[in-house]
C-alpha cells in the first residue's frame, strides 16, 4: 500500500483549476520528486499534501486515512521551503528546538535530539549562532534540522535550494539525499532543475499543466519518455514522423528508417520519432553509414569540446552534437547516421 496517496484532486484558485483529476502515489521510503516548468501546479500540489490548503474534489489519503480534511498542524509532515523562514530572533538551537518545544518535549530529550541533529547537517558548535551570522548554505542547513528533528512521517520540499549558487546547490542535493538514506524517511521534492531531481530521486514525476506525463525512475524516463513533451524536457530535440509500412517505418519521403525499438499499429499508423544531437553522427557526403539521411549544414557553434551543427535533411533541420574533429562549414553537403538503437518512438497512443 502506498504511504501517501492523492485520489482524483480537483484543486486552484478561485475559479481557476489548477489540477484536474490529479492522483500521486508515492510508497514509504521513497525520494519522489515533482519536476516542471513554472507555474505547472507543483507547489499547489506540495500545499495540499502539506494540509495549508484542501482540494475541491478528491481526498489525500495518508498510511492509509483519509487526512484531506486534517488541519495542518495534525499532520506530523517537515517541510523546507525556498526561503529558509528561520525565525531571525532565535539562535540556531533555539530555531531546531521549535518544533520540540511545540510538542512538548522535555528539555533533556530536546537538547539530545537537537544536538544529533546539527551534528547529522555538519553544524556541531554553530548552536548560539543567529541566522543573521551564517551563510545561505548554513541557513539552510538549519532549516533542514529544523524540519527533521521531529522526526516527520513525511517531509516536503520545495525548490529549497534555489537560493544557493550552483557549488553549493550540488553539494546540499547529495546532502540531502545521504540524509533521506540514513534516516529512512519519504520525502516529496518540488524542483524545476531537471538534473537536481534526477540526480537525487528514486522516482520523477514530470508535471505539465497541471497533470503528470509521466512518473517514472530517473534512468526509465531519460531513456524511455513517453510523450514529446518530456522527450524534450531530457535533452531530445530531434522529431520527425514516421509511417509504418508492412513491417516497416518510412520517412515523409518514402525512405526506410531502421528503428531498434519494438512498433506496434497497423500499416499507415504514424510515429514521432527523436534522437538527442548527441546520439546523431556526421559524416561527409557520399559516406556509407547505417540509416543515412543526407544533409546541408545551416549553422555551425562552438560549444568548447563540442562543435554544434544545424543541418537541412529531407526529415527537417535536425541538430547534431559532436566532439571536435573535422569541422564542417556553413553550406557543407553532409550525411547525419541516425543509429537505430538511439531513436526513440513516442508512443503514439499518448500523443
Ligand atoms: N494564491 C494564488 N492565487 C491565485 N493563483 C495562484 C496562487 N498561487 C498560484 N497561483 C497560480 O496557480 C498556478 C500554479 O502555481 P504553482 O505555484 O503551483 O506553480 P509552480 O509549479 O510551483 O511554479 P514555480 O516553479 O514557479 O514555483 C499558476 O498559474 C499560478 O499563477
Ligand atoms: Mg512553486
């Protein structure tokens, strides 16, 4: 049974929805996290779970109650928000303390967990210190022993790294992961930094306008997503359409493209097809290559170790990443090798 389960949620603001039959289940144990651009509805999401806002329709069902009408502060959950929301006037034990202290916990046993706290976030001896005296990183280290130290059933983030530079950002990320691992609890993590979730979840569910595409491990959706929509959001950005014909796919113009993955449908089904421009190889004109399409390069960019070329085909402009070797110029007749085992078919059925 999954540890938290939302059930066909209804929920915005005012008159305006923001998810519609909307349901997430996430198993105990699990790092989950909710990846999307801005605005998608994660942290409306993240607020219902949390109990500081009800749906319209459905429930939240947790360890399996129903909580969709338990009020914030009766649900044992942590949360971390982007701004650390330490309180400014308090020191560093003082601000782990709280939540202890709210549930009236004694001072010895407060003073134990408080301490093993701050030694497990690496802030052993920064107790009489005040916010104002500590670093984005410290803070937010602070703000994690603060959500953890009641031991949640439950902890929620959301973007709660957003306001460290990029160093710092991966070092917290793993950080917290290490932290999740040893103390075992499930947490919901709220991001827009596709490399951040995918580095830390067990689990992605990729959220566009409200509803999620497609909820999957990390290396599940890199190598298998399901709709163009998140072909895109894991580096894709090659498409074009295919057409079954027997027991093969043809290009627009009638060519054969081999294709390694398994199609179903019957003759004339249409597929969009993607490859990643690093996975697209180029070769002069006239050389022999598996699945060659032919090609005049548009744009060349140096990307450092990379030289980037936007080429002209018959299947369109198609990007191609390749490590520096020849370098071809503008106006260059090319052939582009798209290996069968690269492209991907996005399964029709969900377009
Ligand atoms: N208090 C509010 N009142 C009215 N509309 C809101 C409110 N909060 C959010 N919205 C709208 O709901 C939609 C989803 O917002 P939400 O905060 O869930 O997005 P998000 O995925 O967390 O985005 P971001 O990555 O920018 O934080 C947006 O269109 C937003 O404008
Ligand atoms: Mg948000």
């Amino acid at each position: 049974m999954a540890l938290l389960e939302l059930k066909q949620i209804t929920a915005g603001y005012d008159k305006n929805m923001i998810l519609r039959d909307f349901s997430l289940q996430v198993e105990r144990g699990q790092f989950v996290s909710l990846l999307g651009s801005s605005g998608c509805g994660k942290t409306t999401t993240l607020r219902l779970i949390a109990g500081f806002s009800q749906p319209k329709a459905g429930s939240v069902i947790f360890d399996g109650r129903d909580i969709t009408n338990v009020p914030l502060h009766k649900r044992n959950f942590g949360f971390v928000f982007q701004s650390y929301a330490l309180f400014p006037h308090m020191t560093v034990f003082d601000n782990v303390a709280f939540g202890l202290k709210m549930r009236k916990t004694g001072r010895e046993e407060t003073k134990r967990r408080v301490l093993e706290m701050l030694e497990l976030v690496d802030l052993k001896g920064f107790e009489k210190r005040y916010p104002r005296e500590m670093s984005g990183g410290q803070r937010q280290r602070v703000a994690l022993a603060r959500a953890m130290v009641i031991q949640p059933d439950l902890m929620l983030f959301d973007e709660p790294l957003s306001n460290l530079d990029a160093k710092l950002r991966v070092k917290m990320r793993v950080e917290i992961r290490r932290i999740q691992q040893e103390l075992g609890f499930t947490a919901i993590y709220v991001t827009h930094d596709q490399e951040e979730c995918f580095a830390i979840s067990d689990q992605v569910a990729i959220m566009n306008q409200g509803v999620i595409e497609q909820m999957d491990t990390p290396a599940h959706i890199f190598n298998a997503p399901k709709t163009e929509f998140i072909a895109r959001f894991v580096g894709f950005e090659n498409f074009f359409d295919l057409t079954r014909q027997g027991g093969a796919l043809i290009s627009a113009e009638g060519k054969p493209v081999a294709v390694a993955a398994d199609f179903s449908g019957v003759s004339g089904s249409s597929f969009k097809a993607c490859i990643r421009p690093e996975d697209v190889k180029i070769h002069p004109a006239g050389e022999a290559c598996e699945n060659a399409v032919p090609g005049e390069v548009l744009v060349t960019t140096f990307l450092g170790r990379n030289v980037q070329y936007n080429v002209r085909t018959p299947l369109g402009e198609l990007t191609v990443k390749t490590e520096q070797g020849t370098v071809y110029s503008i106006g260059s007749k090319v052939q582009l090798e798209l290996s069968a085992n690269k492209i991907i078919l996005i399964d029709p059925m969900t377009n």
